[in-house]
C-alpha cells in the first residue's frame, strides 16, 4: 500500500500533462491580434457624482444632501435633461466616532450622509454651463466625466471589419515569413472571455491582461481662467480581435 501512495503522484502528473497537451490543435496553426482604431466626435457625455454632507446631527445632514439633490434636478431640467437621463441613488449614512490614541471607537460626533447621482447628457451644447454649475455647488464631490457615441454599435462593427482584416493581414505575413501558406480561419473571438480562449491553446492569460475593448479621451479635458469645461474634440474608440489560423 506504501508503494502505491508513492506511484499516485507521479502517475496523475502525467495524466494531468497529457490532458493539457490534448487542448492545443493537432494542425500547425498561428495565432494573431487584429487592432483597429477610429477617432469620433462625442456626442454624448455621463457625468457621476456624489453629494455629501456631514452634520452633528442626522436628520440635518440629510436635509442637506435633498435640498442639495433639488437644485442638481431643477438645473438639470432648466437644460432639458429628461428625468430618465437623470439617476439617483439611495440615501448612505454613516456615523462618525472619536478614536482614542489606540484607535478605539469613542462617543459619536457627526453622521455623514451622501447620496451618488448618475446624469446622462445627451446635448453636449449645453455641456460646458452644466458643468459650471454642477463644480460650483457645495456638497458636491467625487465628479467624474466619460464621453461616447450614441452610434457606438454601428461604428465598432465597422471597427470589427477592419480589425478582422488587420488579422488576416498580418497571419498571412507571419505564415509567409515561416515558409508556410495561411489556410482556413480555425477560431476567432471579440469578448472579454478570450483569456479563457487563449489558455485552451497554452497561452498564458498574464501575457494577455489587457480588456479587448475600450474608451480612451484623446486629450484631457481643459479649463479656461473662466473655469469653463469644455468637451473633448475626439474621442478613441478601440477594437482588438484573437484570430487562429489553420496552416497549409
């Protein structure tokens, strides 16, 4: 029985070797990375924030923080954001105590109440006044600005196309350089799961750590003496895709 213990190990070792090796493809094959690349004009922009106030008293903090929401959601309509466009979260408090040197909690002092807001702005004309505004407010913290496209589909499957063909491109310059001819497409993926896709062929998913699609501003947003924000002029949109081709 001692002498089979010992065996155990090494034998699920091979068979756990052998099992990886039956998940790469038994054909000669290359792997490539299609990109593609589109500057655009936003035409859209959400804007995240969060009111917040801190009171001796709780009930007064949240008066703060509605009074505060009230004045967010009538500048907001003066500008003809619709209500859907505008979300808002539900009340967070939190109670704040004396620490002693040991860091241990003492009596309560204050209560701190905030609530996150979410705003879609789909006329970006109108950006740079509501912006103004919204900065100059009391109580408002943790700002945060992404612009996009509300075409966004129609221009990524166009962004597809091309990475697609960014594939192709350069599998058939790599199959050539090997002294091969590039075949059939074997699998191809476009999703944030590829890491997984890669680690069937014995890819390291750290080599590939990066999201397959993203949202970068070309250039940071500017500010005038007048504190005036402006929208960017373009943004980049991304597309890459994992192509695996059959070689002859």
């Amino acid at each position: 029985m001692i002498k089979l213990k010992w065996l155990a190990a090494p034998l699920m070792a091979i068979c756990c070797t052998v099992a990886n090796a039956t998940n790469l493809p038994d054909f000669p094959f290359v792997l490539v990375k299609g990109e593609a690349t589109s500057k655009v004009a936003p035409d859209m922009a959400t804007i995240t924030f969060e009111l917040i106030a801190y009171e001796k008293e709780a009930n007064k903090a949240m008066d703060v923080v509605n009074v505060r929401g009230v004045e967010v959601v009538t500048l907001l309509k003066k500008y003809d954001v619709k209500l859907s466009d505008i979300q808002s979260f539900a009340l967070y408090k939190e109670i704040r105590r004396q620490r002693n040197k040991d860091y241990e909690e003492g009596k309560i002092i204050g209560y701190e109440v905030s609530q996150s807001f979410d705003i879609t702005l789909r006329n970006l004309a109108d950006y740079s006044e509501i912006m103004d505004q919204l900065i100059g407010m009391k109580n408002l913290n943790d700002v945060n600005i992404s612009f996009d496209v509300s075409n966004r589909k129609q221009l990524v499957q166009a962004l597809v196309k091309k990475a697609a063909n960014d594939a192709k491109l350069k599998a058939s310059d790599l199959a050539s350089g090997l002294g091969a001819e590039l075949g059939s497409v074997y699998a191809a993926t476009q999703d944030s799961s590829y890491n997984n896709f890669f680690a069937r062929f014995g890819v390291s998913e750290s080599s590939y750590s990066g999201r397959i699609e993203r949202m970068a501003v070309s250039g940071s947003i500017l500010q005038s003496p007048g504190m005036n924000m402006f929208t960017p002029e373009t943004i980049e949109l991304n597309k890459s895709i994992h192509v695996v081709y059959k070689l002859k």
